[in-house]
C-alpha cells in the first residue's frame, strides 16, 4: 500500500574541512614545516563535533599526505564519526609538482587546478587518489579543489576516478575571474555538467555548493576574515527560507584551530572563539533539528 503521508523534508548539515599543512599570513607554508594543526587542532575539533554527533569531512592535501605522523593521526578517526577525502592543492603532487616535496618548508601555494592542461590536471588528481589509497587503504570519494579551482573538466575527473561528492563550487564569489562561480544558482546538492560546474547536468558525482548568500554571506566560523555566530545564524535562516531541501555545508581550515597556523587565527584566545562559534552553530542546528551527515551521506533529496 502506498504511504500517502507527507512527509516533512529534513535539513542536512555538513561541516568540511581543509586539512592543510601549517601556514603562515599569506598561506605560505611554514618553515620548516609543521602540522600543529593536524596534531593539535583535529582532535579538539573531532571531540567536539562527537559530542553533538556531527560528522566533519577531513578533505586532506597532498602536502598532508608527505607527513607520516599526520597520516596515523587521521587513520585513528572512527570512520563511524567522521569522513576522509581529498583536497588537490596541484603544486606539491606530480606530473609537474611546482614544489616535489616531500618537505614542503616555506612553500607559497598559489595555483588552480582549473589553469592547468586537462591531462595534467588528471594526472595530479590520479595521483592524489593513489597516494591517499594506498594511506588509508581505501579510494576517496569526496574531494574539493584547492582555492575552490573547480571546473566542468575536474568533474569529470572525478568521476572516472570513484569520486561521488564534490564540494568545491562556492555560489555567487568569482575568484579572479579563474574560477567564476557567479553564474552558480544552485544551491541544493546536484549533478553538475561536465561542461560547467557551476550548472546541472548529467555527471554521476554530486555537487554540494559550500553555503554563501546573494550578499556574499559565508556559513564559515572564521575568525578576523568571515562570520561570527550571529552571521553564521544569517546564513542558516536564509538558506532555510529560499533553499529547499536545505543542505548546509560550513567549511574552514584545520589550521585555524591552532594558534599562528594560518591567515586567521592569531592567539589561544582568537582559536577558543572559533571553537565557541562552531559549538553555538552545532547547538542551533540541533534545535532545529538538523540531520548531520558526511558529504558522502548527502543525496540530491537532501
Ligand atoms: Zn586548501
């Protein structure tokens, strides 16, 4: 018999995270390198978030990746409370690595995958997939492109690669004009055209658009740079009023957990506020009754 019930659609929360080498102001990294903000910054992260059972999606760079005590630490996660995926900054992996590593001090990453030939494009994200395979001992299915580089091509990519999620188009913000994801109005989960990102189309993967508003409105806890709690709650009531179904996705970086580890956070104090703004953004979505998924859990229904 058929149900005929309606039913009320669930609003879904993501909260992915670019798991990067440490950083300095303009991103360039370290010197020599560290990863407090793996070491450090993923298991206060991680415990909190278990707390309110959401389930962060760790999108790992390959410069991550080079760092065997960094690997341990994110192989020690419970795959039941949280995600791996991958995350292509394309100048410290080959064909063509800009930086060959594997120690990656003082680097200054600045390139978008979607600036290089499509065979080398590819390539890095062929070998990006192996690396993390033979880490973790299983594929990846969820990436982001470093610096949102995204285009039609990289979708493509990803699907003869395995991958099923993507999340690297941020609607309404062009990057310079090398990745433009102005013309991106849809804002739910969807199958992108290979041809451009940015529209639906007949690819298998599934785009989940990190959430942003018409006013350039982030759902990104950063500090000194985007939204504190009360824009945060902004974005979400926005989002609820003109986004059905409602899939939130929230993004920042592992380094900003960790004091002088990126752009962002500066001292102890600036991490705690970080934290507190992602503990009230938790507490809100429970309230409201929010689902929390991983990015591979996340289907176009929601
Ligand atoms: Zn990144």
């Amino acid at each position: 018999m058929e149900n005929h019930t309606s039913r009320t659609p669930h609003k879904t929360y993501v909260l992915t995270i670019d798991v990067e080498i440490d950083a300095g102001p303009k991103w360039k990294t370290s010197n020599p390198a560290t990863y407090e903000g793996v070491y450090r910054g993923i298991p206060l992260l991680q415990r909190l978030c278990e707390s309110y059972g959401v389930k962060p999606v760790y999108l790992i760079s390959p410069a991550v990746l080079v760092d065997p005590r960094s690997v341990d630490l994110l192989k020690s996660l419970d795959r039941e409370t949280c995600e791996l995926g991958a995350h292509l900054h394309g100048e410290y992996i080959g064909p063509m690595a800009t930086f060959p590593g594997p120690d990656f001090s003082g680097c200054d990453p600045q390139e978008m995958q979607c600036e290089y030939d499509k065979d080398i494009e590819f390539g890095k994200l062929q070998n990006l997939t192996r690396k993390f395979t033979d880490l973790f001992g299983y594929a990846p299915t969820s990436f982001r492109a470093g610096r949102f580089g995204a285009r039609g091509w990289t979708v493509e990519c990803l699907e003869q690669l395995g991958y099923t999620h993507d999340t690297s188009v941020t609607p309404f913000r062009n990057w310079n004009n090398i990745a433009d994801f102005s013309t991106a109005t849809t804002l739910s989960p969807y199958h992108p055209s290979k041809e451009n990102i940015c529209a639906q189309g007949d690819s298998q993967v599934v785009e989940v658009p990190v959430s942003i508003t018409p006013e350039l409105e982030w759902l990104r806890p950063t500090v000194r740079k985007f939204s504190d709690f009360t824009q945060c709650q902004k974005v979400i009531d926005w989002y609820e009023t003109h986004v059905t179904p409602t899939v939130l996705c929230s993004m920042f970086h592992n380094v900003e957990l960790t004091p002088n580890t990126s752009p962002y956070c500066k001292t102890e104090e600036d991490c705690q506020e970080l934290l507190n703004r992602v503990e009230q953004t938790f507490q809100l979505l429970n309230e409201r009754g929010y689902v929390f998924k991983t990015l591979s859990q996340v289907t176009i229904d929601g």
